[in-house]
C-alpha cells in the first residue's frame, strides 16, 4: 500500500455506504469536503476533478462584512 502524502484527496464511503471525498493541506489537516455523497466512485471522483478545475475562479466576498 502506498504512503498518503499531503496534500491529498481522500476517498471513502460514509456509514450508508455511499462515497465522499475530503483533502488534506500540506499539514495533514482537513480543510475541505464533499458537500454531498455519491452512490458510483467515478462521480465522486468528477466531484474532485471539478474541485481541482476550479482553481482559477474568481473569489467574492460580502463588502459589508469586510
């Protein structure tokens, strides 16, 4: 088996059995997860291909909380 190194994606299924993803930082800390679950691995794993697409996005914030 291979050694996690971080960062890293990290697929699992939860207690229905269906599948999620979190990502580790560099520092081996959760800072991200699926916001949904997927009953087929591929579609989770297009969740993380579209997560890692994105990241040249723009970023918004609210004016009023700055």
């Amino acid at each position: 088996m291979t050694a996690v190194t971080y960062p890293c994606y990290w697929q699992y299924k939860d207690a229905q059995g269906q599948w999620r993803w979190t990502y580790y930082a560099s520092n081996g800390r959760a800072i991200s997860v699926a916001s949904e679950s997927y009953i087929n691995r591929a579609d989770c794993t297009r969740s993380i291909e579209i997560m890692q697409a994105s990241q040249w996005s723009p970023v918004f914030f609210d004016s009023k909380a700055a």
